[in-house]
C-alpha cells in the first residue's frame, strides 16, 4: 500500500533509538524527508546514516532535547513546518512513589507532558492551516494499565493523553490528527533500562526477569521497535485521516481489558 506522505515533512524526537528510530526508517522508506532528533549527536549521527543506507533516503539529524526552549527551537529550525510530528521521550526508572522527590515530579511532567504539548503548540496551526499534518505520542501502556512501579510514567503521560482527547477532536475537520501509541514490552533500550531498575526490588537477575517478561505475554515475545515503526506510519499516512484522538494499543495482547 502507497501511504501517500511521500515527500511530506516529518520531525521524529527520540528517532535515535528504538522504536523513535524505527519509526524513522519506516517513514524515509515511504518517501518522507525525516529528520531526527535527540540528546546524543553520536548516536544520530550513526542511526542517520544507517537509514540512509537502508532506504536511499536522506536524513537529517539535530541535537535537541524536548524538555528544553531551546531543543524545540533547534528542532523546529533543522525541520521548519513539519507534516508529521513524533513526541517521544524515555520513560523514568521503576521505583516507589514514597521515594520520588519533587524535581523527578517536574522532570517526569516536562519530558513526558509539557514538552510533547509545546511542540504540539508550535506546529498544529502550521498544519491545520495546510491541510495536513499527523501528530503521534509514543507514550506507554501504563496509560490504560498503570504499573504500581511506575508512578512518574503513570501520571505525566495520563496527562498528555487527556490534553489530546481535547485538542484532536478540534484538529480533525483541518485533516489534523492526533493519536497517542500505547506500547507494550518491547525489545528495545527503554525496556532494557526498565528491567535494571526491577533488579533491587525484585531479587531476580536481569537474565530472570527478561526471560519471564517475555514469555509471559500473551504472544509470547516481546515486541520488536520495526513492529510498531510500521503502526505509526500507517496512522502518519494519508489513508489515517479519520483515526484521531486515540489511545492505540501495541502490546501483543498483554492489556487484559475489553476496552
């Protein structure tokens, strides 16, 4: 299928690593001119270059951090007027709320809520006022199910949800969509780290605890970042323009509930 967005404009945070990255890819395959940005210039610059040599396609990268004024301008700069948008920040470690201090609170709120809605704020006009634009939050599963070990993640991304249920059924009439990715157990970095964080708590080696969340998903796996690239290129696609203000799993069958 032909997802119409070839040469539209995306702007992918956290397109570095990960599912960000594999989103990435899939968008420069579709014809998209991508440019990626996150806090490591190494690491951009290799998983640049290593789309280009995937997909033919050039990608631009720019050292941004979504939290911060001025990583959103530099951001906005490398990528003036983007089509689509992709908000995606790492998730804080697992740990007791008793234990959070209130500058965690504020950091968890500025990466996972504040930042994703200033960036929402300074191209959604750009977009309704072209016709087109599709913006995407990779946010987490903890949104419908909340971990009791991830209280930082369970409330800043409940807000930036709530924020979107709002403003996407105002967007929609311009073809201006906004949805919210809901991930599951994922092979990737952020996994990774959530598992380390478990290790004091738990009592289990990093070995144990991989293994048994694995397995003890529905699908039997965790999720591989290309699975849910592929995902977030439809919902950027052309053919997407009626899904909006939605809250979408990708999760292998591990939320339990009818809705």
């Amino acid at each position: 299928m032909d997802m119409g967005i070839k040469g539209r404009r995306a702007l992918v945070f956290g397109g570095s690593r990960g599912m960000g990255r594999a989103t990435a890819q899939c968008l420069a395959g579709e014809g998209v001119l991508v440019t990626i940005a996150a806090r490591n210039p190494e690491t951009l610059k290799a998983a640049a270059a290593d789309i280009t040599a995937a997909t033919g396609a050039p990608v631009s990268y720019v050292v941004a951090d979504i939290t911060q004024e001025a990583g959103r301008a530099a951001a906005l700069a490398a990528c003036p007027h983007p089509d689509i948008l992709i908000n995606n920040a790492d998730g804080p470690k697992p740990g007791d709320f008793r234990h959070v201090e209130r500058d965690e609170w504020i950091a968890a709120i500025d990466s996972m809520m504040l930042g994703p809605i200033a960036m929402i704020r300074a191209v959604v006009d750009g977009m309704m006022e072209r016709k087109f634009g599709r913006i995407v939050n990779i946010s987490s599963r903890s949104v419908k199910s909340p971990q009791g070990e991830m209280p930082l993640s369970n409330s800043a991304r409940l807000g930036l949800v709530g924020f979107v249920a709002g403003l996407s059924r105002q967007t929609v009439r311009h073809n201006v969509t906004i949805n919210n990715l809901l991930p599951g157990v994922f092979a990737t970095d952020a996994q990774k780290n959530h598992i380390l964080g478990m290790l004091d708590e738990t009592g289990k080696t990093y070995e144990q605890l991989w293994e048994e969340r694995g397995r003890g998903n529905p699908a039997g796996r965790f999720g591989r970042a290309e699975e849910a690239g592929a995902y977030i290129t439809f919902i950027c696609s052309d053919h997407a323009g009626y899904i909006t203000g939605q809250n979408l799993m990708i999760d292998g069958g591990g939320y339990a509930g009818t809705f």
